[in-house]
C-alpha cells in the first residue's frame, strides 16, 4: 500500500476496469451497485446471496472495505456465483477509510447512468433492484429512489406523538424533513406499492443518478460511521430534482451493531452532525430556524431521561449525554471536531 493511495489489495473480474473511467465518458445506461463495508463479512453474505437473485444483474459490482482483516476479502474472492457483470474489490486504509470516503472512492469507479448503494446488513427481496431502476426512469427529474423496509411499520409511538404535540415537529409524514433538524421515520408509512415522493433516501438501500453524486458527492466531513451523512446527501440533492420512495422495491434491514461507534460518539454525532446537515439542507435558513433546532434538540435530549428509570439503560443514556454535551460545546464554540 502507498501512503497515499490507501489501497490495501484490489480484486478485479468481467467487465471490471483496471483504471476508474474518465469523467468526460459517457455513461452507459445502466446500474452499479457501491457496497462499502467495514467488519461484516456474516452480514454481507446475506446481501450477496440476495444480489445473486437479481435480474437482470447489475452492470457492475463495486466493493469497498475498511476492515482491518482480510474476512470479506476471502468472502469476495471465494465466490462463484454472478453478482454482476463485473466486480471491482478494494480493501482500503488511512485516508480511504470511512463511509463517506469509501462512497466518494466508489463512485469514481462508475461508467453508468445509476448508481445504488445499500447497507451490508440489507437482504434484498426478488425485483428490487429493477423496480428501484424501474421508477427512475418512469419520470423525468427524478434524481434518487428509495427501496422499502419490509416489516418495517409500526404507527407513531408515545414519543413521536409527544414530539409533535411540543412542536418538536410539525408533522408526522415519513421521509419528511422538519425546520427544527428533525427527520421523520420511514417506519410511519404502511405496506404500499405505490411510489412515494420523500424529502430524504433511506441510506441503507437508495439508487442515484451518476451525474448528482459526481457534482455534490458525500460530503467528507463527517468522519468514520458518519452517522446522518444520508441525509445531508439527500437535502442536497433534492435541490437537483425528485425523491422518490418505490413502495414495491423491497428489502429486509437486518441491523447488525458490530462496526458501530461507542455510545459517546454515537450521542456527539446526533447533535452535531443533524446541525451541520440543518446548517446546509434547509432551504432559507433563518435565525428561527436556529432557535428551532435548539428547542427541538434540547427538549429532546431531556426527554432522553426516561431511560434512568431502567437500570440497564442507565450507563448508555449517560454516555449518550456526555457525547451531546461535548458536541453542545463544539457547536457554540464555532469549532470543529477533533
């Protein structure tokens, strides 16, 4: 590996490329799929066993993995099955790794018009790609579509309709974006197959279109798990056309903890990364919109105290804290994380 490449070992097959396209080819009409992973080679034999059932198959197969070891690495190679028409492998270090860069690095490595990304620990249901691809050229200026959970629906519990009844936000639409910062589950919206209009993607399974993400890209500033970094994706390009959610393009999220950030960080990144993505997605944001966001999320920080009442819950809740207190001090502070 050269210091600043931080390409650990690549693995090429089909139709793979030895050098990532030039940015003045033309796109083919056609979808890659950018999986970017870190720790997961159990749950990402799910995704690929899934994938394999897709048809057609995906122009190509882009992999990009921050583990340290080598166990989806043997996961890739050892397969036999058709994924795709092609499959490029990266094992990336240092200045690569992160979900954010990791997807930035995979989309150098696209020559068609679509590009979907999903979670590792996402199990897609028969159709799914070609319904997500399906409804992206349905219409004209769509420029990103959505999959849907499957088993995902449950109606606004005790705490979102609390949230709503202090203002906390306006309403209840799933996939909707409030003015206090606030994003409204996708889980609120029943079973349909009928397509949805969203201010935002579910990050775990979300196709685009190549030229969005050429000309905005994730934004780079949210280090490591990135949490939110969809979002502010989403708000930014929703500025370039439509957000669709295909009710009909199903998948299973099968939540996998491991890889993911201490309770600390994890409280930090609620805070601070939903400014930051206030501070750049609202359209016309005022000093209202600021004082919003300040009653929202402390009310909501406040309201996180219910958990002291259980004593396995106690711990966690106080880390989350103590990582929204930090992030508190670093947003008043004007400063940027360390």
């Amino acid at each position: 590996m050269t210091a600043d490449s931080g390409i650990v070992t690549t693995l090429r097959r089909g139709n793979a490329p030895a050098e990532p396209p030039a940015q003045s080819d033309p796109l083919l009409r056609g979808v890659s799929v950018v999986m970017c992973t870190y720790k997961r080679a159990g749950s990402m034999r799910g995704f690929l066993d899934s994938l394999e059932q897709q048809t057609p198959r995906p122009h190509r197969l882009i992999v990009v993995d921050a583990s340290p070891d080598a166990e989806t690495e043997e996961l890739v190679r050892d397969r036999r099955g058709d994924l795709a028409t092609g499959l490029c492998y990266f094992r990336v270090a240092g200045p690569l790794r992160g979900l954010t860069r990791q997807r930035n690095f995979g989309i150098r490595w696209v020559d068609t018009d679509l590009i979907a990304f999903f979670d590792d620990d996402v199990v897609l249901r028969p159709g799914c790609l070609a319904e997500m691809e399906r409804v992206h050229r349905a219409a004209d200026g769509v420029v990103g579509v959505g999959g849907y959970t499957e088993g995902s629906y449950q109606p606004p519990d005790r705490l979102w309709r609390t949230r709503r009844s202090l203002g906390i936000v306006a309403d209840l639409r799933p996939g909707s974006y409030q003015r206090s910062g606030m994003s409204v589950p996708w889980g609120f919206l029943p079973p349909t197959d009928d397509v949805v209009e969203a201010d935002w993607l579910p990050g775990c399974a979300m196709m685009w279109k190549t030229s969005v993400l050429r000309e905005i890209g994730f934004s780079e500033s949210f280090e490591g798990y990135a949490q939110g970094e969809d979002l502010d994706f989403s708000l930014r390009a929703r500025r370039k056309g439509k957000l669709l959610v295909a009710g009909a393009a199903r998948f299973l999220h099968l939540f996998d903890e491991s890889g993911r950030p201490d309770h600390v960080k994890m409280g930090f990144m609620a805070l601070y990364n939903r400014y930051q993505i206030q501070r750049r997605g609202l359209d016309d944001r005022t000093w209202k919109d600021v004082l919003r966001f300040v009653y929202a999320w402390g009310l909501d920080t406040l309201m996180l105290g219910r958990h002291f009442l259980f004593p396995r819950r106690f711990r966690p809740t106080l880390l989350h804290l103590k990582g929204r207190l930090k992030a508190a001090v670093v947003i008043m502070k004007g400063e940027h994380p360390a």
